[in-house]
C-alpha cells in the first residue's frame, strides 16, 4: 500500500516517496542530483548544477510579490544511511521500504532518511505549485552535509542573490533554530603490529543500544558503543590474559554507535571464565545504563581451536589505552545558553586493519577555540602512542544574530496559524546555515522542520501530522515575506 494512502499533503509524500526510491545516502548523491536536474528541466526553470553535485533551481515570483527581495530555501540530498543488524539491503543499490505505523512514516529496517528528505519534498511541492503566493525562490540542495558539510562547503554563492534563508533541516515542530555548532572530523590511526597465538576465538559483541545522533542526542546518555567495548576489554584484560584478534563499531562518525564488536583468543580451559567476567561487566554497563539504555546486552560466541593472528602486547596496550582515554561525549556545557551543549566529541567509527587501527570522530562546539583545542587533543593523544591525526571536514558555527526581521515574520505566522508562540533556540547539532552566513553578507536565516525522532538510526520516524502541518506553516511564511 503506498503512504499516499495515509497521507493528506498528498503532493509532498509523493515526492518524499520518489526521492525514498533513490539511494541517496553520503558520498552517492549522484542519482538524486540528477533526479532533481530533471525535476527542473521538466518543470522549465532554471537550474545549475556544480561539479560537488549541488543543484540550485529558482523559481520568478508570483504575482504582486516582483518587488520583494529573494528567498533561499535550503535541505540537504544526503542521508545517513545506517541498517539493523541482519537486514537485507543494501543501501547504496536500494530505495527504501516505507510504511505508515501509528501515524509515523518508517523504513523497514533502515533509517528514513526524512533528515533531510522532508525539505527536498516540501521544496519540490513548492516549486510545483503555481497557486502559491511568494517571492523569487532560490532552492538550494546540498550534497554530503552529513560527512561535514562538504557539499556547502565547495558551492558558489554567487549564483545566489537572497538574503533570506529557510533551512529546513530540524526535527522538532514549533522550535526555530537561531545558532547551532561548528564541527571538524578527526581520524586516529594507530600502528597495527600482530604475532600468532593457539586457542579458541570468541566473540565480544556489545549491543542493544539505542545510538542516534552525535550532536542533538549527544546529551541523552546513550552509550557509545565503541567506548564501553573497550571498557569491557580492559575489565577482562586486567582479569586475565587473551589476544585481539578483530576490532570494529559504528557506521558514521556523527552517529553514536549503537553495536561494537571484539574478538579475542583465548586457550580452551579459559571460556568459562571468560564468560563469568563478561557477565560481571555486562552487569555493571546494565546498571549504569539502565534508564537510557534499558536493551544493552554483551554476546559471546566461541570459535573453533586453532592458530589465530593476535595484536602484539604493545599494538594491544596503546589501542586499549586510546579506547579508555579518549574523549568521549559532552566536554563544555555552554555558560551563555542554560542546558545547551557547547562541545563535545562522538568517537564514531572503529576498524582494526592489517596494519593500522583507525577510529574516525565528529568534534562539535560553538567555540573555535575549543573545536580547535579538542582536536589538538586528539592529535596528542594519537602522537603519544606513535600514531597520526588527520584533522578534515572542519565547518564553521552559526552564530546567533540579535536584529532579525526574519524571527518577527515567523513568529507572527506561527502565533497567527497556531494560536502559540513558536521557540527560538540555539541547537548542538551543526547546519549549514553557518556556512551560508560567512558567504552571504547580511544573511537573515533560521532553521525548521517536523517533528521527527531517533535520527540517524533505524528507529527513524517522521510524524505525519507535524510533516503536514510545518508544511502548511511553509507556505504561509512564503505568502508572509512579501
């Protein structure tokens, strides 16, 4: 049964089902920058497409709004693309399965994707409608935001002459976003040196997790599932003596990983206690994390006896101790703003290779100084135990503008549609709204979007209702900036 179906807003699910029908996950954005290029040439308005796969389409004024001043509306193509463990699909080949459920769209066992396939589909809608009252539109869909914004990065800004900007790319319905984080990307490696050792290799694996995204989650007390499977290493290491053999956790680095996964050789007399001691730290993470983590379990799967190629004591020593040392979560928590986020790290992504170890981390802060200075960290942290930091995808914060004439125009539609006053605030998480306002001069932006929960997870589930009524919200807003 197709979502429409469900649905009232029966043009913006249309698209939002089209676009679910292209992968469209980090790094392979080119079929749905094609599908919009064509979207436009359809529809005869311009468009340009850059050599990052970034596709602006604008659209005239309508009638009696010739004179009003040009209005960016911005998403992101990308999503994070991230699966439960065992479903079969493969996200780089596959649209998505949709389904309504208790008046949520939902993904069969993968994430959604409405972060940020809602505001293509509401752009799209817009574009469409010639009914509609508003300004010039100036579209704008970036490529990779969610791997550091890459795509804004690289753009021309001077194909764009609004000095309004409507970024939709925000998950909770009435609250305007005003100001969010700046980030970088930090990738640790570590020399990887292995001998051989005889025994049986079992399985750690750590999972249950809730996990989510590493800036508007980073303060729920999830674990991250990368760091307390070290935790759970170093427990046993100090118990009793076992080789590594495999490393490997998280999907992306701004998501907090939600499964982690050792394996470790030991000889055939030892399971048993291995097995006790995993229980007595499966217990201790059980408790610890019993309200924001009430599913975490730790797994053990033995192998059969045989030779098995081990980290050597050192390579072992400097992994375990970079995994219980690292920085992890909230950092600061901001002076300025009560309960907001300042900085913090999300160690994302774990491998164990031939030769090297790799951990892969999102820094976010809406300081420099301190991104600068978290960062610097890491790269002494790696240096101390002889390997490398390589520092990339740095993005700046968007910075909170006192004299707005934008936040009175929303303000005055939402109390006006809804009978209440919206929320303006500052987020943790990064958009690339910050990036718009150190190239546009005297940029007027804020940042919207439906209510939609557990991003970047496969738990992702956008609310119908707010999707339709945010949308509506949309369309009064344009009529508004005349």
């Amino acid at each position: 049964m197709s979502i429409l179906d469900h649905v009232q807003l029966k043009n913006v699910f249309h698209y939002f089902e089209e676009i679910s029908k292209i992968p469209h996950g980090s790094y392979h954005t080119e079929a749905i920058s094609h599908y919009l290029t064509n979207f436009a040439k359809e529809k005869g308005l311009w468009y340009f497409k850059d050599k990052s796969g970034n596709v602006i389409i604008k659209k005239e004024a309508s009638a009696g709004y010739e004179a009003s001043g040009p209005v960016i509306i911005q998403g992101h193509m990308d999503m994070v693309c991230e699966k439960e463990s065992g479903a079969a699909i493969d996200m780089e080949k596959e649209g998505l399965s949709l389904y309504v459920e208790d008046g949520f769209l939902k993904a069969k066992g993968t994430t959604l994707g409405a972060d940020d396939g809602i505001a293509i589909a509401y752009v799209l809608s817009v574009l469409e409608d010639d009914s509609l009252k508003h300004p010039k539109i100036e579209a704008v869909f970036t490529t990779n935001e969610e791997v550091g914004m890459l795509g804004a990065m690289a753009m021309d800004f001077s194909k764009l002459s609004g000095r309004i900007l409507l970024n939709i790319d925000s998950d909770i319905e009435g609250h305007f976003l005003t100001s969010c984080a700046g980030g970088l990307t930090v990738k640790t490696t570590l020399p990887a040196v292995y001998r051989s050792m005889d025994g049986v290799c079992v399985s750690i694996v750590l999972d249950g997790l809730f996990g989510g995204h590493s800036g508007s989650e980073i303060d729920k007390e999830h674990a991250n599932a990368v760091i307390e499977l070290g935790r759970i290493l170093q427990y046993i290491k100090q118990r009793m003596s076992f080789g590594i053999a495999a490393l490997e956790g998280g999907l992306k680095d701004n998501a907090i990983p939600r499964q982690a996964k050792a394996e470790i050789v030991v000889s055939a007399g030892e399971i048993e206690t291995l097995k006790r001691y995993a229980a007595e730290i499966e217990q201790i993470l059980q408790n610890e994390y019993k309200v924001s983590e009430p599913n975490l379990f730790v797994a053990l799967t033995a192998s059969k006896e045989k030779t098995y190629d081990i980290l050597d004591e050192t390579s072992m020593k400097n992994i375990l101790f970079y995994l219980r040392n690292v920085p992890n979560g909230i950092c600061h928590m901001s002076m300025n703003m009560k309960g907001l986020v300042e900085t913090s790290l999300n160690a994302g992504v774990m491998k164990l290779g031939k030769t090297n170890f790799t951990m892969t981390s999102s820094v976010r802060s809406s300081l420099e100084s301190r991104k600068k200075e978290l960062s610097e960290k890491l790269t002494a942290l790696a240096g101390f135990l002889g390997g490398t930091a390589e520092v990339g995808g740095s993005y700046p914060a968007w910075e909170y503008c006192a004299d707005s004439n934008l936040r009175e125009i929303v303000s005055g539609t939402y109390q006006k549609m809804f009978g209440k006053e919206p929320v303006f605030e500052a987020i943790h998480a990064g958009l690339e709204c910050g990036i718009f306002y150190e190239n546009i001069k005297d940029l007027d932006a804020v940042s919207f979007g439906p209510d939609n929960f557990d991003i970047h997870t496969p738990k992702e589930r956008l609310n119908i209702a707010s999707a339709e009524r945010v949308y509506q919200f949309l369309v009064e807003l344009l009529a508004g900036l005349k």
